[in-house]
C-alpha cells in the first residue's frame, strides 16, 4: 500500500519531467544564456548566443565568427559538461528539470557527423556478416540521433541498458 508521502515523490518526479511549455522553454533558454553569458565574461571568451524551442526542448548556441576563438569549448566532451552545468543552473532558476541542448561552435552538427560515420562502421560489420553490431554507451539525446540516423538509413535499433550504460544496438529490419 502507497502512502501519501510516496505519492507526493511521485507526482513531484513526474512533474519534474512533464512537458514544458513553450514559454517555460524560452524561460529555460534565457537563464541558460545569463548563465553561459556569465561563464564566457569568465574565461574572457567573445561569443553570440542564439535562442531556440525545437522538439520540446530549449536549444542555446554558442557562435563566434573566429572559430579558433571557440575551439577549446567546442570539444564534444566539454560541450557535454557546459551543458550539463547549464541544465543544472536552470533547474536550480526554475525548479524543473531542463532537457536543454547546448551547441557550441557547431559542435552538434560535428558530433551528428561523428554519429553517421559510427553508425556506417556498425552497418559494414553487419554487411560482413555479423547479426547485430553495438555502439558505445551515449546521452539519450545522442542515441535519439542514432535511432533517426538508422532508421534513415533503413535498418532498425533499439537501446539496452540502464544509466550511463545505456547503449544502441543495430540490426537489419
């Protein structure tokens, strides 16, 4: 038997992650930008932020027409770090759970690249025979873009595991 206690943690974790509106998501992606504004003054780093709401999700670029000037934080690893620290400070603004993408110097569309040539490598494993090919462990986000890339290219897959092991698995449909 539930009792109130248990029901309230569960309404509150479900509302931590219910739909946001468009207007919580443009709220969502003007504290990110005060708060990567802030970090940028730091590190004395010059760069334009751009604001979107695609997909239910904020989005909040970084650009700066020197890339040079951007190369340091547009390492993928480093982009996933800001972002999380980012999602972090807008949840703290907000008091809800932000699923916030953060591109820095068009480090997505790198990392979408990157995707495509992992996906390709799987695929010519299964072209040799093999009867399903694995991929690394990666973010929800970049295992969205796996499943899209797939599908695209007309096989099937399906992630497995639990956390940070939380992987994609390819087969042919």
């Amino acid at each position: 038997m539930s009792t109130n206690a248990d029901q309230t943690s569960t309404d509150v974790a479900t509302d931590a992650r219910a739909v946001a509106t468009v207007e919580q998501l443009e709220q969502e992606g003007d504290v990110a930008a005060d708060y990567l504004e802030g970090l940028l003054d730091i590190a004395a780093i010059d760069g334009d932020l751009t604001l979107d709401v695609r997909a239910g999700r904020a989005y909040v670029s970084v650009e700066n027409d020197d890339q040079d000037a951007l190369r340091l934080l547009s390492d993928p690893d480093t982009v996933q770090a800001l972002q999380e620290l980012t999602r972090i400070a807008v949840q703290t603004q907000t008091g809800r759970f932000s699923r916030l993408i953060l591109d820095v110097g068009g480090s997505r569309d790198a990392r979408q690249r990157q995707l495509e040539k992992l996906v390709d490598r799987a695929i010519a494993r299964l072209d040799e025979g093999a009867s399903q090919a694995s991929l690394p462990a990666m973010s929800s986000y970049e295992r969205k873009l796996i499943h899209d890339i797939v599908a695209d290219r007309g096989l099937v897959s399906e992630s497995y595991g639990e956390g940070s092991d939380r992987h994609t698995v390819i087969r042919r449909a």
